[in-house]
C-alpha cells in the first residue's frame, strides 16, 4: 500500500511540473519581445537583389545599411545593434511572401523593413495583421498601402497618385496638352499608376487618349507602343521598370514617335539614364520624392542627403550616390528615430506609438517628416527632373520641354 502511494505521489508531482511548464513558457512568450534581445533589434527585408528590378533593391538596401552601419559603429540604439536579414525575392510576389513568413516564423524578427515594390508588399499584408508587426519603409507608392489605413504599415514617401497628380497637372496647365497616354506594368503597380493618372486627368474633364502595357518581367513593348503611338498622344505617363521603360522609349525613337517621356519615381532615374545613354536627347522627366543627392556630399547641418552621400561613400565606394539609394537612407533614418523615441523598453505597440509621434522632424533640404494616429505617410513631396547629358537634374521651368526648348 504505501508502495502505491508513493507511485501516486510521484506521478502527482510529475504531472504538475509538465502542467506548470507550457503556462511558464507561455508567459515567458508573451513577455518576450519579437526579434528583441539586449544587444541586438532584429529586422527582415525582403526586395529584388538580383533580376530586372535588380537595381532598385541593391540600391535601397545600400542605402539603407549605409546608415545602419553607422549607427551600429555608434553603439546602436539603447545599446542593441542593429541586424537586418535580407532576402530577395526577385520582385516576384510569391517568393516575397515565402520570405515574410520565414522572417516572422523563423527568423522571429521585430518588425519588417525597406521593402520594393507593389505586387511584392501586397501580398504580405494579410501577414502583418495576422502576426501585428510593423512594416517600415516601402519603395513603392501604391495606394493599396496607403487606403485603407493600415496601422501597422508607416510609408515615407508620397504615394503614385501625387506624383501623377502633380506631374499631369504641369502637363495641361503648363504646356497645354491635352493628350496624355499611359504605358503600364501589367500588375498591381502598374494598375495604381494609370488609376493614379486617370484620376489626375478627371480634374481637367480628360482620360488617357492611349493605354498599352507589357508583362512583368519582360521588355516585350511592342503592342503597347502601337497602341499608343495610334493614339497620337503628346505626352506618355510611364509606370514601369527600367529596361522596359528605356526599351519602349527607344523604340518610340526609331518610329519617329517623340512625345514628352514622364516616368514615376519607381522606374529608377540613374538606370534609366543609363540604358538611354548620355548621347540620347528625348525629352524624358521623372518625378522623384527625394532631393538629388548633392554630388560633393557637402550640405547645412541635418542635411539627410548630404549625410547619405558622405556615408555611402565610406561603406559602399563603389556606388555612386542615387534617388532610390537615397530613400532607403531616409527609411532608415526613420526607423532609427523610431526606435530611439520609443525608450529602452521596446516593443512593436510602442514603437508605432513612437512613429506617430515624430512631429516636423527635418531632414534638411526640403525633407521634412510628419506622422500622426491616422498618417502613417511621413512626406508628401515630389520633385521632378528631366534626362540632360546622361543623368536626371531637377527643373522647374516646364517650357523647357515645349518642343524645341531643349
């Protein structure tokens, strides 16, 4: 008998050591922190290192780490260091969301940061609200991550519709066409962009003359710049990638067809400008949501872009400075700023909360970020620059694309 008890004693015991052990370890869960130790923050990003948008992930993340590096070389933030675990993904959306999910799952990161592209970040958002994790600076400016008002997802730039808004705006009022065509990537950006522009078109009582588009990936234009050039259009809205921006502009040339090339941010002005070359002299504009980086380095106090310039130089001197490079430094920058105001105590509500509460934090020249409850978009400002001797300057005299003013 006492033999009986003591089995029933021990088997007792035994039992609420394994009961208790899942509600420990389910409290130490819940009070741990995502991607968050003493020393370290741990961020995932996932965009196009390699393939045809190639261009823009490299450069984002450049840019990007340019100004992480630093800050590490600083001692971080509240002392943890900053590590960012980059993916690509090829700008193709099924791979962008296979590496979401081994970020959040098994690479257990605090939040998810510089991400490129539209069809690439769509596909993600159901994850951010199943796994509450914020998303912080996206090379895209779609709509979709902008309305509904999503709260974990904080933009930096101005959205696609600002830019198409501005840039048709210059285009009736201050050149008077009345023509304006849209080519487009057959996709969730490309869709946003001639959105974007059929709405800018409907103040003035318009609607694009011509559509044409190509497939993701592809440089195949040929229908689409048929479709257009039968439009007789004066002016061409382009929401597309480098080379099959550069390709249909190219083309256009050899048909005799040369109407003003507006391009959005997206396309990537320094590749673009590349693939065109420096003898090429089509009237090509680009709207960009950056300053151009000054090409010394040299700036006033707080100058962001001058800052950039100055750093991408001593970690990447191989890179020229870029637009695109740029953006990603300025994502960073915010992100930094985040995690300094939201204390030592770090977590993913309290980092938002941070964010929302960044008030005219200057940049420097023309860079000057706000965000609020219901504004997770820190700028609204768009630049625009014209293709001159093989690289994009900034204009702001229209009349110099009226025909024969260059």
């Amino acid at each position: 008998m006492l033999r009986v008890l003591r089995h029933l004693f021990l088997f007792v015991v035994v039992s609420l050591l394994f009961a208790c052990e899942p509600g420990d370890k389910a409290k130490e869960r819940a009070d741990r922190v995502p991607g968050v130790s003493a020393t370290e923050i741990r961020l995932g990003s996932s965009l196009a290192i390699t393939g045809h948008a190639g261009y823009l992930g490299t450069q984002t993340l450049r840019g990007a780490m340019a100004c992480i590096r630093s800050v590490n070389e600083s001692g971080g933030v509240h002392g943890r260091r900053l590590t960012v675990l980059a993916e690509d993904d090829f700008y193709d959306p099924p791979q962008c969301l296979a590496n979401t999910q081994r970020f959040i799952i098994e690479n257990d990161v605090f939040a998810l940061f510089c991400y490129v592209g539209t069809p690439t970040t769509v596909k993600i958002l159901p994850l951010l609200e199943e796994a509450k994790i914020p998303l912080v600076g996206v090379f895209t400016g779609a709509n979709a991550l902008r309305e509904p008002f999503n709260p974990y997802i904080i933009n930096i730039r101005a959205s696609y519709y600002q830019e198409t808004q501005a840039a048709v705006r210059h285009l009736v009022k201050d050149l008077g066409l009345r023509r304006i065509a849209v080519f487009y990537q057959f996709d969730a950006y490309g869709f946003d962009g001639l959105v974007g522009t059929e709405l800018a078109l409907k103040e003035f009582r318009m609607e694009p003359v011509g559509r044409g588009s190509y497939v993701r990936g592809t440089r195949n234009v040929t229908d689409g710049l048929e479709r257009i050039i039968r439009s007789r259009a004066e002016a061409v809205v382009m929401v597309g990638t480098y080379g099959a921006c550069a390709q249909f502009i190219r083309s256009a040339e050899d048909r005799g067809f040369n109407p003003i090339f507006y391009n959005v941010s997206f396309v990537g002005a320094e590749e673009l400008a590349r693939r065109l070359g420096p003898e090429y002299h089509a009237r090509v504009i680009m709207s960009q949501v950056v300053p151009p980086p000054p090409e010394d380095g040299r700036g006033g106090p707080g100058d962001a872009a001058a800052e950039y310039v100055r750093l991408l130089g001593k970690y990447y001197p191989e890179d020229p400075p870029s637009f695109v490079g740029l953006e990603g430094f300025l994502n960073a920058r915010i992100l930094v700023e985040g995690l300094r105001k939201a204390g030592p105590d770090l977590t993913r509500p309290g980092f938002i909360r941070a964010i929302r509460s960044i008030r005219k934090y200057s940049l420097g020249r023309d860079m000057v970020i706000t965000f609020g409850p219901e504004d997770h978009q820190g700028s609204d400002a768009v630049h625009f620059t014209v293709l001159e001797h093989g690289r994009f300057v900034p204009f702001e005299d229209w009349s110099v694309l009226e025909q024969g003013g260059r």
